[in-house]
C-alpha cells in the first residue's frame, strides 16, 4: 500500500491542535518518563517514581525522600515535543504529595498554528490499611490549551484557540506479599479524565475522553519485575466516523482511494520487563505497546541511577514515515528518608531468645516463630544494654545461632527480630534483650545432695554437705557458701576448691537452720565460676552424724 501524503500527516492530524476537538487526545505516543515508556507503558502496577501522576497516582507513596525531576521527549523526529517537571515529597509519615507541569508542544511547521497542551497537576496519595498493601491516590489538575490559531466568527468577533478544563483522576495500587514465590505481586488501576469537559473561548465545550489503564506486576526478586497493563478508551477524535477532509489516499492495484475514516482499537496491550544490576545502579528495560490506530511498537530503554540522582532514557521505533520517539527523564533526591516501610506484613518479635556463654562466643536461641509470612530473622548486637545495636547477621534461616569472635570476660547484650517476605522487607520490632559474658569453659552448676535431719542441741556443730552430682564439662572442683539468711549474706567456706563431692562445715552453733549453694569451677586458667545451684537448707548437727543426706529443696540448676 502506497500512502499520499506520508502517514506522518495523519498522526499530526490526530494530534495537532488544528481547532476544537483535538486537544489532549489518547491513544498517541504519549505517556511521562522514559523509564515507564521504556517498559512500553506497562507501569500502573509498578508507579514508583515521579513520573507516577501520569500512571497511577496512589503509586507515589512508594518514594521515600523529596525528589525534583524533569522529562523531556522529542516525539515522531520533532513533529512533537514532550515535556514534564514536577516536586514529590512525603509527609505526615505515610501520606505523599507532588506538584508537576506537563507540556505537549505541536510543531506544525506554521508558528502561526503551532499549539501547546499544559496541564498542571496536584497529586496526593494515602495508604487505606495498616499493612499499607492498599494504596489511594488522586489527581486534580488544571488543563489549558493555547494556540497562536485565530477565527473570525460571522458578527466579525476574532478569537483564538484557546480552551481550559479542570480534571480528576483517580488511582489504586494494591500490593501483595509473597511469602513463597517471588517478593511480591501488584495490582494497579487508573482512571484519567473523569468527566473533564474543555470550554473553548468560542462557546463549544468538549469532553476530554475517559482513559482506563489496568495492570499486573510481579517482582521476580528485588531488582527483576515483569508486569502486564491493558488500557482502554474511547476518543471521538478517533471514533471512525468520517471526516470532511481525507486524511490520506491509498493506492491498491493501481486504483486510489480516498480514506477518510480510521477503525482505532480502543483497548491497547503493554508488556514490560525490568531488571536492575550492579547493586541496583544500572537499570535495564523492554517493553511492547500497542496503538490506537498504527502498528505496534517495541520499546526499550536504560537507566543508572545512585541514592542522589538518576537518569533514564528510553527509545520507541514506529512505522515507516513516522519517525522515531525518545524520551530523557533525570531527578534529584534528598532530604531524609530511606526509612519509610512501603508494603507492611506486621511481623511479631521471636520469643524466649536466651543466650549462653561459650568460648570467645555467645549461642543465641529463640522460638521459631509461627507467622507463615516470615522467612529470616536478624541478630542485633551491642556492647552497652538498651540501645546501639548494630546488625551481625541477617536472613538466618534457624532459630539458633553462634556468634564468635568474641572477648572472653567481656559482657554483649543482643536483640533479634523477624523479618517477613514483603518487598522491601519489613521487621519486627526487637526482641527483649539478653546479655551474656563469653568464657573459655561454663561448666554447669551441680545437683546438690544431701538429707535434713534434726540435730542435737549441742555446741560445735557441724552441717555435712555431700550427695551434689558431677556436672558437665571440665571441673577442677566447687565452692560452698553459707547463710543464715535465705537468698542474701552467702560466705564461703572453702579456701581452696572442693575436690570431691562431700565437706564438712565445722565451728557453727548448733541446732539453727542454715542455707546453702553451691558453684562449680572450670579447669581453666584462670577458672570460671558457674552460676550457683538452687538454695539448700540444713540445720547444724553433731560432729558424730555420717555424712550424706538430700536436699529439703528443688534440685540445682544445671
């Protein structure tokens, strides 16, 4: 098929401002950032920059700092230009807000008709759930249309091609955790100009078509995402119906013929896939996308960006005659942020975390906790108790852990939290805390033995301590303590340590009631004491009673 004039005067006519009823069309080329482009215009469930408004407005309170940014896009080799800027901030700790300017400017060739397309745009968006899985997000703009075009209407009155409208749209943004497959999956909606009506200055008022855009997205990992979008609309300026004008001739078989009706596809396909590289800095892209009334396109585009700023751009091929489209996106961030959890699964602290000292090391272990949802947990530790943890390990798998390294006779406290498979992830909140001072051995306290029995009311008595089981671990011997208090005022009574499992305590004034416990030593240099076993009670008895006997008591603690 021959085409007289080139098709590129259709898609001018389609978009060109060449009098009411062409102004702010859909189903052309457009769409703000050239990493959403990129991906062939498959971002509602994804709108995690600034370019966002333009895709699905609940998606900005996905950014977690200030951001400055500006768009700009050469379109069908110069016959358009496409330009954006726009300031998104979060506030209010989980609500965020944007103000940007759009600008379609039509290159007709003839200053005396070129045009511009202006809207000026408040976003506000709001999670509607504590999880923040849900997302709502409005537009409210001001659209303006200016041309240089003049008419005269019959009574001689001159007036131009201007026009102005206020508009709303509305966004969804809905974000599931995953806590098997992937990170996550998102579900996106958009409606675009919910009964806008443009007013020109000659009277007639037109009303800018209602645009829909749905879509899926799934987060491989992190950095990988493949998303799915379908749009659909219905613009008069594309309707079929004829036109006074043709728009082209075609020539088929030697036979021209005159065209003037376009049969448009009112719903449109994308399909995007991203992935991020080199610790996020280098973002790759493809995407296809379809058109109302030309063919469809590849897309492709490449992005690097750091914690400050970032540039993208993104190329889209057409067919024969139309010329090529590029889009440069660049913006700025700072100010604090990074903080701001996105997606929030509420994950519970582990519980009964304890910690027992060992050599130059500290075994931590915690109940597992039962929430499907969590797949790792994060060990905190710090030198000093209550605060100023720092992470040592992260994603453990196990409810149990050793952590070496460590300075024997210095005290470590520690925390731990779990983490979900949200994206990003979230943690708990930490875990009570626990403190353990690393030792070359820590035997275990032994098992004290030995009966009470009522002693003879005589002087110099004595208590016979014996029957204490042989704990684990390498000892050298125990020391033995005596009070007349329960639980305070222990001394102890041996000068060197007790070698075999039985001592007598002498010199004690008999028949009273005296308290005892009792610790192990390691065979180490120098030794380390263990905790005391549970306290045992005896009264003084005379020297003539055997040794032996059991506890009136618990058993020790091991």
């Amino acid at each position: 098929m021959k085409y007289v004039p080139k098709i590129a005067l259709l898609v001018m006519m389609l978009t060109a401002a060449s009098g009411a009823y062409a102004a702010f069309d859909k189903g052309g080329v457009l769409g703000v950032g050239a990493r959403a482009m990129g991906m062939g215009g498959a971002f509602t469930a994804i709108a995690d920059d600034d370019s966002a408004p333009d895709w699905n407005p609940a998606g900005i309170v996905q950014m977690p700092k200030m951001e400055l940014d500006a768009f700009f896009a050469p379109l069908l080799d110069g016959k358009e230009y496409y330009m954006a800027g726009g300031f998104s901030s979060p506030f209010m700790e989980e609500t965020s807000m944007e103000f940007s300017v759009v600008s379609l400017y039509h290159d007709t060739g003839d200053p005396t008709t070129d045009a511009y397309e202006n809207q000026y745009i408040f976003t506000f968006a709001t999670p509607l759930n504590v999880e923040k899985t849900v997302s709502f997000g409005l537009n409210v703009k001001y659209l303006q249309y200016t041309s240089a075009a003049t008419a005269t209407l019959a009574d001689g009155t001159v007036i131009e091609a201007d026009a102005q409208a206020v508009g709303l749209d509305l966004g969804v943004l809905y974000q599931v955790p995953l806590p098997d497959f992937g990170k996550k999956v998102n579900f996106g909606f958009l409606a675009q100009d919910l009964d806008t009506v443009l007013r020109w200055q000659s009277g007639v008022e037109e009303t800018v078509p209602l645009y829909i855009q749905v879509g899926t997205a799934y987060y491989l990992e992190e950095n990988l995402v493949a998303s799915v979008d379908f749009s659909f609309f219905n613009d008069p300026n594309i309707s079929g119906e004829p036109l006074s004008t043709p728009l082209y001739t075609s020539t088929t078989a030697g036979a021209a013929t005159e065209v003037t009706t376009l049969a448009p596809d009112q719903s449109r396909p994308h399909v995007g896939l991203e992935g991020w590289f080199f610790n996020g800095h280098l973002g790759l892209r493809c995407g296809y996308t379809g058109f109302a009334t030309i063919p469809d396109a590849f897309t492709g585009g490449v992005s690097y960006r750091t914690d400050q700023f970032g540039v993208d751009y993104a190329y889209m091929g057409h067919a024969e005659n139309l010329g090529d489209s590029h889009r440069l996106s660049a913006h700025m961030s700072f100010g604090a942020g990074g903080e701001r959890p996105r997606v929030v699964a509420l994950v519970n602290p582990p519980n009964n975390v304890a910690a027992r000292p060992i050599n130059n090391a500290v075994q931590l272990t915690w109940d597992v906790n039962p929430d499907p949802h969590v797949t790792g947990y994060t060990i905190y530790m710090s030198r000093a108790p209550g605060g100023s943890y720092i992470p040592i390990q992260k994603r453990m798998k196990e409810n149990k852990v050793i952590i070496d390294g460590l300075t024997n006779g210095a005290r470590y406290y520690f925390v731990v939290t779990a983490v979900n498979n949200s994206w990003p992830s979230v943690e708990s909140n930490y875990s009570m805390e626990v403190s353990a001072v690393p030792a070359p051995v820590i035997p275990t306290a032994p098992t004290f033995g030995g009966s009470q029995e009522q002693a003879a009311p005589v002087n110099n008595c004595v208590i016979n301590a014996a029957g204490w089981s042989i704990p684990a671990g390498d000892v050298m011997g125990y020391n033995l303590f005596i009070s007349t208090s329960s639980g305070i005022g222990y001394k102890k009574v041996n000068d060197q340590p007790i070698t075999g499992l039985t001592y007598k305590i002498s010199n004690l004034e008999c028949n009273r009631r005296y308290f005892l416990i009792l610790t192990s030593l390691s065979n180490s240099n120098p030794p380390v004491e263990s905790k005391p076993s549970q306290e045992w009670s005896k009264s003084s008895e005379p020297d003539a009673v055997p040794i032996g006997g059991s506890p009136n008591t618990a058993a020790p603690a091991r």
